[in-house]
C-alpha cells in the first residue's frame, strides 16, 4: 500500500542520518544570540542590538594593543602568517607591525561621514568590524565614494592573485575595483570577492549604532545605510554627528547576496570577537539582513499541525489550535519549525530554525509531497523524494540547518529548478512519553524557490 511505503522510506533515510550527528563547528558561543527575538525586523534589529552593543575599544594607535594589532591578525594570509592581504588590491604583504607606505586602515564606512574625531569615546572610528587594512593607493582611490556599481567613466582597479582568487584586468566587471566621481556623487564597486565583507560590514554598523549613550554613558552616532545621496552629502560635516548616512544602502543588499559569507570572512570575525568581545551578526546568521533590512522575517508557510485539526496526533498529545507546531512532546511542547532567509536558488540565504524540542538529536529533512501521518509520537508531514538537510542536537531546546559553516538548503536538497519543497524536522522524544517509539516531529514547512 502506498501510504505505507513512504513512512518506511523515510524511517530509513532517518535511521541513516542518525547513526552519527555531528558537534556543530563553534562559531558563536552557545547562548551568544540567546535572548535574539527574530519575530518582526524591529525586534530583531533591537534584540541583536543589545546583543554587539558595547564592545571593547581598542585604540586606534598605541603603544599598547591598538587596531594595527587586531587587523594584522584578521587580515591575516590564510597561507602565510608573516603577511597580511589587503582588501582591495588583494595583494599578499609582509606585515609592518604599524605605520607603514604598503597599506594603511581602511574605514568602510567612510569616517568623515559622521565620526571623524577620534577620541576615547568615538567606538565606531575604531571598531575592527568596519576597518580593513588596504593597499594605501586604493584605500586614497575609494576616498569617501560611496559603495555602489560603477556609473560611468569608471576607471579600473586591478586585483593581484593571490590564494587562487582575483587577478586579470581589461573587463568589466572582472576581478577588479571600478571608481568614479567622489563623495555621495561617486561609485567605488568593491571587486566580486571582498563586497559582500564591506556590505555586511556597513550592514553591521547600521544595527550596531543607534544614537543615544552608551553603557558608559558616552553619544554614540546613529548610523544609517540609504540610498538618498543628499542624506549621504550632509553627513560629510568635519564633527561627530547624531545622526550619519551611508550607501548605497540597496546595492550593499545585493552584495550581501552577490558574495556570500566564506571561511576567511568567518575568521576574520572570529578574531575581532577575540578582541572586541562582540560578533558581526551578520557574518553568523546572513538570513537575518531578510528580516532587519527587506522587512521579511519569514520566508515559506507552515502545513500539517499536531493540533487535531487534521490527523490527531497518537495518543491524543494535540497542541494547542492556532500554534502551528507538531505534536506536544515529552516536555509538554510542540516542536515549531520556521525559517528565514532568501528563497532563491542563486543566492540562497535560507535558514530553517527548529525550537521547543527536548535537547537531543534532531534531523532536518526535504521532501517534495505533503502529508500527514501518525508517525512515532508525532506526524510525518514530508515525504516524497526524501532528502536528510543535516542532523544536529538541540541546545536550549532548539537548532537550526543549516549553520553558516554548512551546505545551503537548495544545495544540499539537489533543488535544480524554481518551485516547491517541503520542509520538517525528526527529533528525539522520551521513550516514556506517548508511543514507545522515541522520536516525534515538528510541524512541516513549504518553500517556494525561485531563481
Ligand atoms: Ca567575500
Ligand atoms: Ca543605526
């Protein structure tokens, strides 16, 4: 019988994912995101706000550890510890230890608009997230142009090879750097492999600064990405502000997308958290510039309730009408699967997040059929062609697939062409509680690819 087949055929591709789950790759501490509200862009952005507010400043030049210390280390050749490679001109050179006419500190958002005065109370002019070490004579070339693809007249910056990336020249837009014009007027297109570090850089700092006083009670600025160039023009003022502008705020969206988060990017962030004592949350979780910047906290739909709305749930374990979250299980919860991020088989941002599941292992899956069937102690939503996502073990009684280090989902789910998958996740569940069986499952997810 068919309704038969297909829970068989997923107990076994879950029976094979399980055999080992992996310890997740650290990258933030467990519990560093704990108290991030994702629900709506205006608590994600003041959640994760209060989250990298406040870091530890390091002084800009110093006798003692000073950002020429920090950037050394997070601009690091991945291949040679003696060198350092430059953020535009991706030029591998041997570090200098400071003041030096190969490279010098590059401010992403440019400093003169809004911070300009350094001081022991100005964290943005020091804050290693948004500075770079650069090739001098390009880090003079982008000036205080704002970040955007070049307009016209544009005039060519070529990019070095170096650990098998960049290099070439002649064609637009190639491996290289493209300026025109200056100021809020003007273009600098960060070449193809290093513009998604500046847009989450600015994206950063967008969310980081939010004006007021800081717990030590000094102004910071309020600093906003957009896509007006007189807003731009009228924060180039030579003093601090209250409130500064920088762009363009949808091309750094786009580059987000262009150049997604990678190994070296991840390390970088890894050092300046060692110093800083705060993360670029952007780098560990990019589906959250979905929510703060495009408004769209959710992305796909929830089907397939444990709420007896549809099939009951084995032993009369229905959540609660309206939840839309699986079968309660053994710790009186039902598992709740949601996701954001970019459906987009191009740029996929994609993140399922799984919640209110006892600590234990737990398997992301995909399918292509929706159902729903009596399945251990909760109800089989997804089957189909079964794909196992990855497995991983709840902390705090949820996980996410994937994590930045993974596969993205439309990868890792073979999904070659636009349309639809099916989402859900298979998680452990006390032996004691319902059926015999020690397993039950969320409620199941629909996401519509596109291109
Ligand atoms: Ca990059
Ligand atoms: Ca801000």
């Amino acid at each position: 019988m068919p309704t038969r087949r297909f829970p068989i055929s997923v107990a076994g591709v879950i029976a094979a994912a399980l055999v080992n789950i992996p310890t997740a790759l650290a990258q933030a501490p467990v519990g560093y995101y704990a108290s991030v509200d994702p629900s709506t862009p205006a608590t994600l952005r003041q959640s994760v706000h209060a989250v990298i507010k406040d870091h530890l400043r390091f002084p800009y030049t110093a006798a003692t550890t000073d950002t020429w210390d920090i950037l050394e280390l997070a601009d690091q050749d991945v291949n040679n510890s003696a060198h350092i490679v430059d953020l535009y001109k991706n030029q591998s050179i041997l570090k200098q230890g400071g003041g030096n006419s190969f490279y010098n500190r590059e401010h992403s958002w440019p400093n003169s608009f809004g911070f300009p005065n350094d001081g022991a109370t100005n964290s943005p002019y020091t804050d290693c997230h948004a500075l770079f070490l650069s090739d001098s004579g390009y880090n003079s070339s982008r000036g205080n142009n704002v970040y955007r693809g070049c307009l016209s007249g544009c005039s060519e910056k070529v990019t070095v090879l170096t650990n098998g990336q960049g290099g070439g020249s002649g064609l637009y837009p190639g491996n290289s750097n493209w300026r025109a014009g200056s100021g809020a007027t003007g273009s600098w297109e960060t070449w193809q492999r290093r513009r998604g570090d500046v847009a989450r850089a600015l994206l950063y700092l967008d969310v980081r600064y939010e004006g007021g006083l800081s717990g030590s009670g000094n102004a910071e600025p309020d600093l906003i990405l957009t896509d007006d160039e007189a807003l731009i023009a009228a924060s180039n003022t030579g003093n601090n502000e209250a409130v500064a502008y920088m762009g363009m705020r949808s091309v750094l969206l786009q580059w987000h997308l262009d150049d997604p988060v990678d190994e070296r990017e991840r390390g970088r962030d890894n050092v300046v958290f060692r110093f800083q004592a705060n993360r670029n949350p952007f780098i560990d979780h990019p589906e959250w510039v979905e929510c703060v910047f495009n408004n769209a906290c959710s992305v796909g739909t929830a089907f397939c309730f444990g709420d007896g709305s549809g099939t009951g749930c084995p032993c009369g374990n229905n959540s609660a009408v309206g939840a839309q979250e699986g079968c309660l299980n053994s710790l009186g919860t039902g598992g709740k699967l949601t996701a954001m991020g970019r459906a987009s088989l191009t740029s996929d941002t994609v993140v399922l997040a799984g919640t209110r599941m006892p600590n234990g292992g737990v398997l992301y899956f995909q399918g292509t059929t929706q159902a729903s069937l009596a399945f251990g102690d909760g109800l089989l939503c997804v089957t189909g062609s079964v794909v196992r996502l990855g497995t991983r073990f709840n902390v705090l009684s949820a996980s996410q697939y994937p994590d930045p280090v993974d596969t993205r989902i439309s990868v890792q789910g073979g999904v070659t062409a636009t349309g639809t998958r099916e989402y859900q996740a298979w998680y452990r569940d006390a032996a004691t509680f319902c059926t015999p069986s020690t397993f039950n499952l969320t409620n199941g997810w629909r996401i519509t690819w596109g291109a």
